[in-house]
C-alpha cells in the first residue's frame, strides 16, 4: 500500500463529504449532509479505497473493472439510504419502490457532489445530467425518481446550483415529479 493512496483516498472521501454537507445544509436536510457517507471509514470500504484509488475515478468502478464486483459497494449500498440500489428489491412486486423524500435530495447532494470532486476546475453544470443520461442502470430506478433527477440536474444547468439546491425548490420539483404523479 502506498501512503500517498492512503491519504489521497482519505481527502477525497473528505472532501467529498464536506461538499455533500453544504450542499445537504441548503437543501434542508443538514443531517443527512452530517451522516452521509461515514461506512467510507469502515474497513471494508475504506482499505479496498486505498487499493484502487488513483485520483479521478472511483476507486469501487476500477475494483469492479478488475474483480468484477467490489466489496466495498455491496457494504456501502446496503448502508446508504440515498442510493436507489438500497431500495431495490427484485423479489417483490413494485421493485423500484420511490425513495422517500430526504434521501432522494441527499442522492442529488451526492451525485452533485461527485461530479464537482472528480472533475476538480473542469466541473460544469452539465456534467451530472450527462453522467445520469449515459448510465446504464436506469431501469432500476422508480421513473418518478429519475423525473425527479432529470429535473434537478437541468435546473442546475439552466439556473445554477444556488437556485437549484434549496429546500424550497428540492421540496417542490420532488412533489412535482413523485407525490402528484403517483397519488393520480
């Protein structure tokens, strides 16, 4: 292991907590913000952190590429509400259930987030909205959901992040895109 893995993993978790927190604090749900992300720590998915981190993506995708899986995601998203793949459950009859509303903010937090650790000064509004369009795991998650992301990350990218994330408009695109929708 070298030490400048070590640490370099551990900025970037940090760093990409802090950016989730001030994010999460504008968008109303600071706890959230407060709480995200800390089984980063927990040994299993911070030391395969430290194995596969090299400083522009993360270190759980170059893992997969190589092993074909990563330990570290199977612990991290079993823990964290604000990933969809949390709520996944292939066994049952609505398998994308709609994700409440604090963890859906704290999922846009994270992803806003990431994208605006990874890309450093290359960062642009458009980068989450381009990063969400190209997955290819989509399927899985709730279609009031994806409305409910597709709306955020074009609004950052027509409005910008301050009149984006705020609790007031976070509450009002979630009502839009989940509550009215499924309550039809």
């Amino acid at each position: 292991m070298k030490l400048k893995n070590f640490f370099g993993h551990l900025h970037t978790v940090n760093k990409h907590r802090w950016y989730v927190f001030k994010l999460s604090v504008r968008a109303g749900i600071p706890v959230r913000g407060l709480l995200h992300d800390l089984s980063k720590y927990s040994p299993t998915e911070f030391w395969e952190g430290v194995k596969y981190f090299d400083g522009k993506v993360s270190p759980i995708k170059i893992c997969k590429r190589e092993n074909g899986y990563s330990k570290a995601w199977l612990h991290h998203k079993g823990r964290n509400k604000h990933h969809f793949e949390y709520w996944l459950d292939l066994t049952t009859t609505d398998k994308t259930p709609i994700m409440p509303y604090k963890y859906a903010v704290e999922m846009v937090c994270d992803t806003l987030a990431a994208s605006m650790v990874y890309n450093g000064k290359s960062w642009n509004p458009t980068i989450a909205r381009e990063y969400f369009e190209k997955r290819t795991d989509k399927e899985y998650i709730n279609p009031y959901i994806q409305d409910f992301l597709l709306q955020v990350y074009r609004q950052v990218e027509s409005d910008g992040l301050k009149k984006t994330v705020n609790k007031k408009n976070l509450k009002n695109l979630y009502d839009k895109c989940v509550l009215q929708k499924n309550y039809k």
